[in-house]
C-alpha cells in the first residue's frame, strides 16, 4: 500500500531540483503536500469511520467529510489547518494569475508536515 | 490591537462602503427579511468597525475590528445561529492573541472548496505580526482548541480559523 508520507518526503527532495520551471515546480510540491496530509488524515478517520467515506456522492467530497469529522471529534485545529492547506492547493493547481512564491510553499510544507505530527498522536476519533 | 487586513479591505471595503481603505469603518445593513435583495448597505466612520442586522424574529448587533466581505455578511444575515456566535468567536480569538501581545490583521470572508462547489464556511483569517511559523502553529491549536470546546458543533461546522504571518 502506497504510504502519502512519501508525498510529502518528495516535496522536500525535489526543492533542490534544478529546473527553469520553478513556480510549476512550487505548485507540484504544495499540491503534493497537501495530499499527503489529507491522505494521512483520510486514512485516520476511515481507520474508525470505516463507512463514513463510502457511497459518497462525489469522490471530492471526502475532502469535507474528513474536515468536518476531524472537527466533530475534538480535532478543530486539524481540521482549520488541513482547510487552510487545501486554500494552497486551491491557488497552486486552479489560480493561475496569483504567482506562487517560495514563501507559500515553505508555508505549506511546514504546515503539512505539522498536520501529519497531530494526525499520528491522534489514539482515537 | 486588531486591525482590518491591509491586503484584502482595498476594493472590497469600498465596494461595501465607499470609504476609505485605510480609514476605520462601520458597516451596517439593516433588513426585516432575510432575502439578499432586502439587504440595503451603509456606512459611517467610527473606530470600532461593526454590522448589525435585523432579521424576522431576533435582532442582533455584532461588533468586531475584523474587515468583513461582502459575502460574508450576507451569509451571517441568512444564518441567525452562525450571527449570533460569530462575536463570541473573534472575541475569544481576540482575547487569546491580545493577552499574548501579539498584534493581527483580522478578515472574514467565505471560504470555498475546489472539490466540492456547494461546500462553504465562514473563514475567520488571522494574520499575526512578529510571530515565527512554529509559534504561529502551536497558537493556532490552542486557539481552536479554546474556540470550539465551547461552540456547538453545527456553528463549528461552518467556521474555519486560520492563522498565517503578516507580510
């Protein structure tokens, strides 16, 4: 099984890659680093929601569901910070007139990173 | 301590109240029904920016330093429940940064998801000066932890905190 953790390991890796693309190098990396938490913390709440995520009316939806099932159960920095995550990924993958800078990315890795540390001390949803 | 935010007020605040960005404002609208189109907009210059609404049943007044998005106040005036905790919640937010000498930009706006159109919240955005990202991150998870432990989680459902450092 394919752990998301190697996303976000790939997005620190890769930002010494030398390249004249470096904004859609930047983009790739936030858009990464935001899944590797929403995976972590997706795979989290199906580990005791196991039917919350099935039969969802779009496969996008189960970014809400996880959000609103992290806050549900005690976790409403998790989930502020995973929806603040997401506004990242949102600029990086659909907005193209904002620029993306290297202080958005090292925002989002760090934030990232920081979802993943609260997600793994969660003992029970 | 808390201003309105410096990026965001520029067009928006205008638009909403033909006044100055960089002069404190007070927004208003004032409505006996819910609907969108009874909404009328004013404004006047005083130092604590505030909006009231008058709604079927209750009336409510909330007052905050925050710059507020013209769609965010049209959300808060169709949803009493969210109206009248959303001044308990940034006073509260308020509180926890002003005793820790900290200084932020404050916004309200509607915040979307790209994977799910029909999603929305009230995204309540925190923009904290002086502050390093570490430290920006633990504040973040005490305030929401101080935030919603005492909110009913349909209100806390339909709200986001977010914390990011001032430019």
């Amino acid at each position: 099984m394919f752990d998301p953790l190697d996303f976000l390991k790939l997005c620190k890796e890769i930002s010494s890659y030398s390249t004249i693309r470096e904004e859609a190098l930047r983009r790739t990396q936030i858009g990464r680093s935001y899944y590797a938490s929403h995976l972590i913390a997706r795979e989290k709440v199906r580990r005791y929601y196991p039917y919350l995520l099935k039969n969802l009316r779009k496969r996008g939806e189960e970014h809400s569901v996880v959000r609103d099932k992290l806050k549900a159960c005690g976790h409403g920095n998790i989930s502020d910070k995973l929806y603040s995550l997401s506004r990242y990924r949102g600029t990086a993958d659909y907005d193209l007139t904002q620029p993306v800078g290297t202080s958005s990315l090292t925002k989002a890795i760090r934030l990232s990173e920081d979802i993943v540390s609260l997600v793994q001390q969660i003992r029970s949803l | 301590m808390l201003s309105p935010h410096p990026m965001q007020e520029s067009e928006s605040l205008k638009e909403l109240t033909n006044v100055s960005p960089l002069s404190p404002y007070r927004n208003t609208f004032n409505s006996t029904q819910t609907t969108n189109e009874s909404l009328n907009f004013s404004s006047d210059y005083y130092f604590t920016p505030s909006f009231s609404g008058m709604f079927c049943a209750p009336y409510w007044t909330v007052t905050t330093s925050a710059f507020i998005t013209r769609e965010a106040i049209l959300l808060l005036s169709r949803d009493s429940t969210l109206l009248s905790s959303i001044a308990h919640v940034t006073d509260t937010i308020e509180n926890f940064l002003t005793e820790r000498n900290i200084e932020a930009f404050q916004s309200i706006s509607i915040g979307t998801d790209p994977e799910m159109p029909e999603w929305n919240a009230l995204v309540l955005q925190y923009d904290l000066k002086n502050t390093d990202y570490s430290t920006l991150l633990l504040l973040w998870d005490d305030v929401c932890k101080k935030v919603y432990e005492e909110l009913d989680p349909e209100v806390a459902r339909k709200i986001a905190i977010s914390f990011d450092q001032a430019e």
